[in-house]
C-alpha cells in the first residue's frame, strides 16, 4: 500500500515538472503569432452595389400620391347625318332630302387634376371633336366637363370641371429627368380604371412623327412603362411622384404595348397649360429657321470639326434668326446654355416661351462658336400676344340650334340658325341673320360644335345649304384659308 502511494505521489510530482518547463519554454523562447481574423462579409460580384442597397427603389409614396389625381375621361360623339342632296340636286330637279345616319360613337382616356378646382390636362386626340366630355375621379364621383382650350401642335387639351378640393399633382422639372432613372405611368388602360405600371426613362427628346399637325412640336420622353389604349393623358410621374410628363402614344404594330411608350414632357406641358388658361391660345415663339439634325453627311459637307447641333437649312426674311444675324448653313448648337442636338430639342427648349422672350443662341460658323441674342416672335412675325377664338363666333356669325316648331314649319330635321351676323365669311359670301345652316360639304349640321369641326376638317372651300325663315332654299360657296 505504502509503495502504491509513493508511486502516485512520483506520479503528480513528475506531471508538475513537465507543466512548469512547458510554460518555461512557450514564455521565453515563443513569440506568440498576431492573426488579425477578418469580420464576415458576403461575397458579392465587384460590379454590383453592396447588398445592403435595395434593387428597385420605393414606389409606394408616388403611386399613392399621383393615384387620387388621375382621372378617367370618357367622351361621346353623337350620331351623324350625312346627306345626299346637294347643289346640283337643286338645280337639276331633285329635291329630295336623303340623308344616312352614323351611329354614336364613345371614347375613352385619361387626364391629370393640375389644380384643387377642377384644371384637368388631357391629350387633344382623346377630347377631339367630342360633344360631351365627362370626368370620373378615382372616388367614382363623375362630372360633365367643359373644354377651356387645346394645342394640337403638342397634342394638349384643357378641361375644368365644377369641383373644390380635389388631389391635384404637382409638376416636377422633365429636363431633370436622367436616363435610367424609375417613373410611374398612371392612367385608365382598356378602361381598367387606376392602373399603375412602372418602368425607367428609356431616351428623352424623340420625334416619332405621330402628330399630324404641321406646326407639330414632339420631343418625347421614352419609357418602358407600360402604357395601352386609355392611358393617353394620363400622367407621368417620377419617385417623388411629381408630374414630369403626360403619356401621349405607343409604338406598336398590335396597338397595344410593345416595351415603347412615350409622353410630353411637363416643362412643355406647364407652358401650354398656363398660356391656355390666360389667353385661350397657346402663344407659340418662333425662330422663323427651316432646321434638320446634323448627321456625317452635312458634316463631311460643310467641314464641321463634330457632329453636333441643329442645322439651320435656310433663315426665313425677316424673322427672328435673321434679325439676330444668324445665317443658311449656321449650326445651332445651345439655347440659353441647354445644348441640342437634334430639331427636336431645339423645338423643346424654344416651346418653352412666348413671343417677345430674348434668349441666347449659340452657333458654329466656320467652327467657329459665336453667341446671338434672339428675340422670339409669333406665327404673325411679331411680338403681340395671339389671341384665341371667341368660341361663340365662327366666320363672324352666332348661332342656336334650329328649334323643333321651326323643324316642322320648314320641313328639316336640323339646323343651326344665324342669331347674330359680323364682319366675315358668312356675310361677305351673302348670307343673311336668320338662315339656317343645314348641311356643310355635305353634312349634316346639328349643333354648333359639328359647324366647327366641318369646317376645321375642310380644304380649299365651303358648300353651306340651308334655308331661310320663309322658306326660301339657299346655297352659298366660300374658300377658305387651309395654312
């Protein structure tokens, strides 16, 4: 037993010996190794932003805010009569009054409440030669609208309806707008009311050609939001879920969205609106230039040092380039500071005025840059504010709609009769207070709008048929000015 614990204890005494030369040893004759462990982070690819960052931003708040102001625009173009009586029907015997009619026809679209009490923005080709214009808010409360003025030069029309305290968008600056950037598209597509799509700006200041109108001004903003049937007029909206443009059309060989949509920038838009509202016409400002994009050819041409700017084709007598000195064959290259590229964006920054504005333009003459300072004039050649229409008045003259006792008495199914009669075209082909107009060209007039629309769609000259209070049957043939 005695032998067993005198083991044990040789036993402990040599562990303890071993562990004391062992800490001798490491604590003299070992420097410790300095390891820095690096913290943990996800492996990501070097092109990419760090995980942390979200891969699409927020759009919760724009399209809350932009829903409760776009609108629902439904139109209604009432049925037509199309006679088959006309001059000559008259003189060589017929007299019988055949007339053929055309169906009601509806439309649909979108709209932009721009003001707490009722402004409403639209696209002209959605209220175009309407009768009736009504509005649905997104609460479903629907309001007959009225017509204050349209543009059809940027495809822009102004509605107001009777109504306080409505969620109106704010317009957001469209020239800050960057490639790539997220914007909403908001509006009514095949009349699913309240629809949000979402997309980037694809290019900006494109000319799709798709505005029949001779003065047209398209500088486009390009997007692959998708937009469809019943979206035009709708809005636009960035991430702050301001207004930057109105959706206006779509490239597409079905006539429904193909990944190109395109609308009107709002600083054209704003413009148009606030002229509309002021003067009843849109106050256009001209250079009086005939102008084309610069391309490798009329650089090789005329030995341009880069391909960039507007080419300026030919400087109209007595305009405003011509005034300021600028020359045929100079090369607009800025206005104001904002360079352009492309007719354009030369049309877009120049849309922004009125007649009467002075802005700067800068030129490559002989490549050489030389600043202008260019006063804007009007379509007239001058500086006066244009005034629209009395709405009222066409060709000097005021009507009202035939009544149904003189429908009878006379034998006609419709009419508009002169009530009042001015200087113009009216009174200088003959025509005297009193006559009712029954067809125009052939069709058949109803009401005043139809007159309107006639004779805006007509070309070179004027066939009105009618009859007077008596019952005397008259014909009368005018020109008029199709520039």
């Amino acid at each position: 037993m005695n032998n067993v614990k005198k083991g044990l204890f040789t036993l402990l005494v040599a562990l303890v010996g071993g562990f004391i030369a062992l800490w001798t040893y490491t604590r003299y004759f070992d420097e410790p190794k300095i390891v820095t462990v690096p913290q943990d982070q996800s492996m990501r690819y070097a092109s990419l932003p760090p995980s942390n960052s979200a891969p699409f931003p927020d759009l919760t708040f724009a399209a809350e805010n932009s829903i409760h102001s776009v609108v629902h625009i439904k139109v209604i173009q009432k049925g037509r009569y199309y006679g088959t009586n006309n001059i000559f029907d008259y003189f060589f015997g017929d007299r019988g009054y055949q007339q053929q009619q055309v169906p009601p026809r509806l439309g649909a679209g979108s709209g932009v409440i721009i003001s707490s009490n009722g402004m409403i923005v639209t696209n002209n080709h959605v209220i175009d030669e309407a009768d009736e214009i009504n509005v649905v808010l997104n609460d479903k409360r629907e309001y007959k609208a009225k017509l204050i003025g349209t543009d059809p030069s940027t495809d822009i029309a102004l509605l107001k309806i009777e109504a306080t305290g409505l969620s109106a968008l704010s317009f957001g600056n469209s020239d800050d707008l960057k490639l790539g950037e997220w914007v909403l598209a908001v509006g009514n597509p095949f009349n699913l009311t309240s629809t949000v799509t979402a997309g980037i700006v694809s290019a900006k200041s494109r000319d799709i050609g798709i505005n029949p109108d001779q003065m047209r001004i398209e500088s486009f903003i390009q997007t692959d939001a998708a937009v469809n049937p019943g979206n035009s007029g709708g809005a636009l909206v960035d991430t702050q879920g301001k207004l930057v443009g109105i959706n206006t059309a779509i490239a597409s060989q079905t006539g429904s969205y193909s990944g190109y949509s395109f609308a009107i920038p709002a600083n054209i838009v704003q413009k148009v609106v606030a002229d509309l509202k002021e003067f009843g016409e849109v106050q256009r400002a001209l250079l009086n230039v005939n102008i084309g994009d610069v391309d490798a050819e009329i650089a090789k041409k005329f030995n341009l040092d880069k391909i960039e700017g507007v080419f300026v084709g030919k400087v109209q007598a007595g305009g405003a380039a011509e005034l300021a000195g600028i020359k045929d064959n100079d090369i607009i290259i800025s206005v104001d500071g904002v360079n352009v590229n492309s007719t354009a964006e030369l049309q877009e920054q120049i849309s922004k005025h009125r007649p009467g504005d002075k802005v700067t333009v800068f030129v490559k003459r002989d490549n050489k840059k030389k600043p202008f300072n260019v006063t804007l004039r009007n379509k007239h050649g001058d500086t006066d504010v244009v005034k629209g229409d009395n709405p009222d008045d066409i060709f000097g003259a005021k009507f009202v709609v035939v009544s149904d006792r003189d429908k009878e008495e006379l034998g006609i199914r419709n009419g508009i009769k002169i009530t009042e009669l001015g200087e113009g075209k009216f009174r200088d082909a003959g025509i005297k207070k009193g006559y009712i107009i029954t067809q125009v060209n052939k069709n058949a007039v109803s009401e005043v709008n139809e007159l309107k629309r006639i004779i805006k769609n007509s070309r070179g000259g004027i066939l009105v048929e009618g009859i007077y209070p008596n019952g005397e049957v008259a014909y009368y043939v005018f020109g008029i000015d199709t520039k």
